[in-house]
C-alpha cells in the first residue's frame, strides 16, 4: 500500500502540481485510510502483512466512512477525505492497477451550505484604516488589507507574489492560483497606493532584503518571505482592533470582494475569472442576497411595501 500512496503523491507533485497544503491534506487522509485498513485488517494480501488493493470496494469505503462518523468527524470532513480516496483510485485506475474506482459507487456525505461571511461595505473600508501608517509594518498590513480586499486573492496566493508579479502603473497583479494556474487580476487604486507606499518604505529605510526571500512582496521583519499563518494572524490582529464581531479572516476578504462586485452589478462570469475558479458552481455561492438589499429592492418594487 506505501508503494501506491508514495507514487501518489508524486503524482499529485509532478503532475498536478498542487500545492504545499493541498499536498499536506492528501497525505494525511491517505495516512489515515491506509491505518484503518491495517487495523481493521480487511483487505489483507495473501502473505497477512499488507493491504491487497485490489481487494477494496465501496463497502470497505463506506466502512470507513463510518468510522470517521463514530470519531466524531463532520460531514465536511467525510466529504473532503471521500474525494481524496477518489481522486487516488482513478489514479491507480489509470495506471492499470485496478480495473473500477470504488470510490465512486459512494454516495458523498451531505454537506450544509453555508453563506460565505462577508462585511459591509462600510465595515471593510474601517479596517482597512486601521494600521499606523508611520510604521513599516503598519504601511506593509494597510497593502495586505488592501490586496486581499482589492484584488480578491487567497492568502496563499498573496504570501507568493513577488515584486515582478505587480504592474503598479497599469494597475494589475499576476497571480498563481491551485494547480499553479496563472491569471491577471486588476488592482484598485487604493490597494496600488498602499503597496508603493510599503515598497518606497522599504527601499528608504536600512531593511535589508535576505536573498531567501526571491523578491517576495511581502516580507517579515526579518526580511524573509510573509507566510500564510502570519497572514492569518495580520488579518485577525486588526479586526480585533477594529472591534469586528463578527469572525474575520482572509478569506472574509475574498468573499467581501466578490459579494460587493456582485452588488454593485458585474457580471457572475467576470467574478469566476477574477476569483480563478474552475467551475461557476463554486462561484454561485456568492449569489446571496443580504436582508438589508432584500427590504431596499421590496420597498422600492412592491406596489403595498
């Protein structure tokens, strides 16, 4: 069974091209598949010691879906680990390794839709006020705020931007997305600003630039590359401040982003491509509509409102 895991996850590697975390997740669903099945010993090959692959059907799955279930694991994390075992037999399907992907035959957990949070437009533009603006630091956060909320990106992809992947004069940013999929995205203004306020900043000052950093955009105080759980935390130290109640993360930016494209009239196709989704289904979760515009558009059209 390591043979075909380790294969995998080359795979997912080389050929995929996915990244470091999707990678990370990949390993520890396949980890824990492959202990169930060690445990429970209910593949085993002829010699007893290890797993007969071929022996693994839908009702072995489906067993192990309902040990997760016992554990106490959530329908979003059956469901996340039922698409990894998918996705690892049809590559073995492809190989020639096994005929069927028994994956397949198992129904996906149902999975509650949840409405992205999102903030006001009002309560977005007050956060991204809030870094001192006389520090290199605060001018760095203010160009984070900025992005995330002006461009719409993930905060994978924000950490791995470069300085050579900004054009500040005509106002876009060149993003890599999952899979390393690459697109151009439109940078407003204020976001324009923010960053050549930071860069001037930086270029200024006696901050010394470590070569490890491959002209990252966004550095630490160190002077390496920015990463995502400090991203994290930069985001959730200045809605603190702002005393936001409601939970804000980077990727409440995205989803402010996209909602406030939405109400303000663009169209669900353009939104998709700014965002880099595959599907416009993932994009459709944006097509809510907050109670305040709901009572604004029944107030305005109803002939008894």
């Amino acid at each position: 069974m390591n043979q075909y895991i380790d294969q995998f996850k080359k795979y997912l590697h080389a050929e995929k091209n996915v990244s470091v975390h999707t990678l990370r997740n990949y390993s520890i669903d396949m980890e824990q598949f492959e202990k169930f099945l060690t445990t429970t010993n209910l593949c085993p090959d002829e010699s007893g010691s290890d797993i007969d692959i071929k022996k693994i059907d839908n009702v072995v799955i489906r067993t192990f879906l309902g040990s997760l279930h016992k554990e106490g694991n959530c329908n979003n994390s059956m469901a996340r680990k039922l698409s990894t075992l998918r996705t690892f037999f049809k590559y073995l399907c492809r190989e020639g390794y096994i005929q069927k992907n028994p994956a397949r035959l198992v129904a996906t957990p149902k999975v509650p839709k949840k409405i992205p949070s999102f903030m006001p437009i009002d309560e977005a533009f007050r956060l991204m006020d809030i870094p001192d603006s006389k520090t290199l630091s605060g001018l760095r956060d203010k160009a984070i705020l900025e992005t995330l909320y002006g461009a719409g990106i993930r905060i994978s992809e924000l950490v791995s931007l470069n300085v050579t992947n900004v054009d500040l004069e005509r106002g876009y940013i060149r993003v890599f997305g999952k899979g390393r999929k690459e697109r151009i995205v439109p940078l407003g203004g204020k976001a324009c600003e923010a960053i050549r306020v930071y860069l001037n900043k930086i270029h200024n000052s006696k901050f010394i630039i470590q070569n490890s950093c491959n002209g990252a955009l966004f550095l630490n105080l160190r002077g390496g590359r920015l990463t995502s759980r400090s991203g994290w935390n930069i985001v959730d130290k200045y809605a603190r401040r702002g005393a936001i109640k409601r939970h804000i993360s980077p990727h409440s930016l995205r989803h402010t982003f996209a909602t406030h494209l939405l109400e303000g009239g663009a169209d669900l196709r353009v939104i998709q491509e700014l965002l880099g989704h595959s599907s416009l289904s993932t994009t459709q979760k944006y097509t809510h509509v907050n109670l305040d515009q709901l009572m604004k558009v029944y107030d305005k059209s109803h002939p008894k409102a």
